[in-house]
C-alpha cells in the first residue's frame, strides 16, 4: 500500500483558511459590547460594523486560491485575485450606485435596484440585468487591456457577486439609511474581503515552517542534455515546475551543460537557478544575474599550437572559441562544409556571443575547438588527435548537429576542450569558496565528469561511475534532491 502524507501546501491552506474564520471572530467580538463583572469593558461604535465590511466566505475563497507550492506562483496568482476584485468590485459599484443615484434624483421607484429575497417585480429586474450583461463586457475588455487574462473570470464572478447579492441582510441594513448604500458597501466586502484573504495566504506560504533537518551546504547541479532534444527545446513543463519548485524552496541548485550562454539562457526564461552555471561541459562557469564568467578553464597553448598544425595539416578550419572581456567570442577563418557555414549563419546575431570571421590576431588564450564534419569523417579524425602528441592534454566530445539545415543532417560536432576539464576545476574554485559539497544529478552520458566529481551521484542514465544511484525517471532524480536536501544521512 502507497502511504500519502500530508504535505505542506495542504497544510498551510488549512491554516490560511482558518485564520480567515478567525478574523470573522475577531470582527464580530468588536462589534459586539463586551461586559465583564457587570462592567462593560469594550462599547462598540454605533452604526458601523467590523464583520460588514469582511465575510470569510470570501477571504477563504481568495485565500485557497493563492497558494501555491511555489512562492513565485503565489504571489503572480495573489496579483491576479486583487487585480479581479478591483475590477469586478469596483464595476458592480459603479453600476450600482449610479443606477440608485438616477432613482434617488428623479424620484421614479423603478431606478431600484433588485436583490435577491425581494419581492420579484419584472419590470425591476430586466434593465439592471441587461446593464450587467453589458458591464461583463467591460469587465473583459478592461482586464486584456491591462494584460491579466488571468483575472478577467474571477474579475466577472465578483462582478455578478456585488451586483446579483445573495447577502440581503447586509444591503438591506445599508439600505434603510440610502436605497442604494446597501449595494455600495458589500462591493467593499467583496474587495476587502479578497484582499485580506491573499494576504493571509501571502502571510502563511512565507512563513518560515522549520524542519528537522537541512543540507544547506549542497549544492544540486543537474545536468539537462537528456532533457533537451534539440537546440532550441525547453526543459518540459512538469520537470520546469519541478525544478522551481526546488529552487524556491530554497535549495542550491544551478546546471551543467554542454552549452554556450547563447544557448542555454533562454532555459532561464521559465527555469529558475540560484548558482553559476557550469557550461561548456566545465570549461566556464558563467553567472547569470552579472553576465560574468567566474572561472575559465583554457587549453594550454603547447597543445593549441599542436592542434593548429594538425587542422591545417588535414585542411580543416575549427571554430576557435575565446572570452574575451566575459564575452564569448567565435573565430571562424574559412567554411569547409555547408554546416559550418549554416551554424555561423545562425549565430552570427545571438546574444551572449559574437561571430567573427577571420584570424583571431590578439594571442587570446583559447578555450575551446568546435568542427563541423560529415559523419563519415569522424572516425578518422578522432583517431588523429588521439594518437598525436597532445593527446593526454585534450578532451574530445561529439556531438549530432544542431542547426536547422535543408542540406544533408549527417553532420557531426567534434569538441576539443582542455582535459583539465574532467576535474571541474571552475566548480569546484566556487564550491571550495562557497563551502559548498556537490551533489551531480545527470540525465545523459555527457556529465559523466560532474558524477566523477561530485560527493553524491545520481543519474537517470546507466552509468559505470562508481556509487552512482541510477533512478527510472527525472521525476525520481527530482524526488531525491528533497530528500537528500532534507535527510539527516546526508549531513557533513
């Protein structure tokens, strides 16, 4: 049997709810005259009543419908529910009101306007009813011309709540005083009541809940090339609320990826870090709040000299990658193949890096080789550069290729990094500074160096790196970040 347990969204609704209903409580008590001993200890004000102004009926509504498990949702959401009240609220007044005003001036009891539980008269009903159509269009209209589609339904249910009132003991109170008064003031119970509802839910889901235990010195790097399956594909949408989720909730967590920052921030749209980014497979860590690269690990000129002979040798032009003033700038001297040519075509104009064609003639310390070949010529030229004398100072990678091409796809990238990359060195100057411990979650073979270097492993892939627990899913590599962030077995 499954056991379920009670988790902490559904708790913090509850709470929220009930001290909704305990505001009420609150509320009433002050409107009442409180006597002790024969004494009368608190008197309230005649006429004007706390609870009028306030109904738990809608502060719980608005207060179950703010909280999410993450605080950014809660609060686009708290926005949203405001934002409708006010529209709704305030249009249902408008109309109200000035309709009792026409009454009120001219004197015509026909300008009354209906409540619920009043003796029905057709003629008394069919003209507010008519405006209130009219006023949902406007309600709508208003809504997508502020941009919040998302509060223009809540906005028409609070529309028809002030104006098609089931709550006649309050207007109806009011409205002994001014026929009208009564619709006026339970438009601000509505609004006030909303209001006061985010708030408390606002209130609870930033409450600082302690649990018994927290890794606070981990730090969760997820490799996301398995969940990527093309250049320019998004981490999918349960794994995007996963991973927020976790960064919300306060857990150090930032990626690792093969990558450039030209494509790999747009991820940043929907996903949200907390650390540097581990990029180019551990030659740059890159800070994503600054622009910056932090650490930089570059091939070592002897064999960059080696590698240039061996290209012009076998008459092969690299992508030559170089940070320069933390931009990322791409040399390319000559196109051997229509690929070469698409890929410079597409990222001539990307963000985050700059496309040069031509001899980089600063003496820059390279970071990095890219080459586009066929698929045939593969083989051989990795056998090349393994069998040369800088072999056991560089680091091969290769990949399909991603460019959007008409030509022929049997195209490959070959990467030429430093070895020293297979250290991670850029992570671990941060972790060390940071007093971090590494936890590498993987989702392809391409992070096996992150698993080498990290104090705990898990992989959704098969992985031949020693104590590496190999999960089914990315649901269950997500499910082990909590519980490792949160177990004592796991503590320094």
């Amino acid at each position: 049997m499954v056991k379920r347990r009670i988790g902490m969204r559904t708790l913090k609704t509850a709470v929220a709810i009930g001290i909704c209903m305990l505001l009420y409580i609150l509320f009433k008590t002050l409107d009442s005259n409180i006597i002790y001993g024969g004494q009368t200890l608190y008197k309230r004000k005649t006429g004007f009543r706390f609870s009028d102004f306030y109904s738990p009926f809608f502060a719980g509504i608005a207060a179950a419908y703010s909280l999410y498990p993450s605080k950014r949702q809660s609060i686009a959401q708290a926005k949203n529910r405001v934002v409708a009240s006010l529209l709704g609220g305030l249009a249902g007044m408008i109309l109200t009101i000035s309709y009792g005003l026409i009454g009120k001036i001219s004197g015509n009891d026909f300008f009354t306007w209906p409540n619920l539980g009043d003796n029905f008269k057709v003629t008394q009903y069919i003209v507010p009813y008519i405006l209130i159509t009219i006023f949902v269009v406007i309600v709508i209209v208003v809504g997508n011309a502020l941009g919040k589609k998302g509060a223009i339904f809540v906005g028409i249910l609070t529309l028809i709540s002030v104006t098609i009132n089931p709550m006649g003991m309050i207007v109806n109170r009011y409205n002994e005083s001014v026929d009208f008064l009564g619709e006026a003031v339970f438009g601000f119970n509505r609004i006030l009541s909303t209001v006061f509802g985010v708030f408390i839910a606002l209130f609870v889901n930033f409450m600082a809940i302690p649990h018994k235990h927290k890794n606070n010195d981990l730090l969760f790097m997820i490799g996301v090339e398995g969940m990527l399956d093309d250049e320019y594909d998004e981490i999918k949408g349960y794994m995007n609320y996963k991973l927020n989720r976790v960064c919300d909730d306060g857990i150090n967590v930032s990626l690792f990826t093969t990558r450039v920052p030209s494509t790999f921030m747009y991820l940043l749209d929907t996903v949200h870090i907390n650390h540097p980014v581990v990029c180019m497979s551990g030659a740059a860590l890159y800070d994503t709040r600054t622009n910056k690269y932090l650490y930089l690990e570059t091939m070592p000129k002897d064999a960059a000299k080696e590698l240039d002979k061996i290209f012009e040798e076998h008459n092969l032009h690299p992508f030559k990658n170089y940070v320069v003033d933390d931009l990322l700038n791409i040399y390319i001297e000559e196109f051997d193949n229509e690929g070469m040519r698409a890929f410079y075509e597409e990222k001539k104009n990307a963000m985050y890096s700059n496309m040069i064609l031509g001899k980089n003639k600063n003496n820059d310390v390279l970071l990095h080789y890219m080459i586009c070949v066929e698929k045939e010529r593969v083989e051989s030229i990795v056998d090349t550069l393994e069998k040369s004398s800088v072999a056991d100072k560089i680091l091969i990678q290769v990949y399909d290729a991603f460019m959007n091409l008409s030509i022929n796809k049997d195209l490959k990238f070959i990467k030429i990094y430093s070895k020293e990359i297979s250290k991670l060195n850029v992570l671990r100057q941060y972790t060390e500074a940071n007093d971090l411990r590494i936890v590498g979650l993987t989702t392809s073979n391409m992070a096996d160096h992150l698993l080498l270097n990290s104090d705990i492993r898990i992989s959704s892939v098969k992985s031949n790196i020693e104590n590496t627990k190999v999960v089914d899913t990315y649901d269950d590599l997500f499910r082990n970040i909590t519980k490792i962030y949160y177990g004592k077995d796991y503590e320094r």
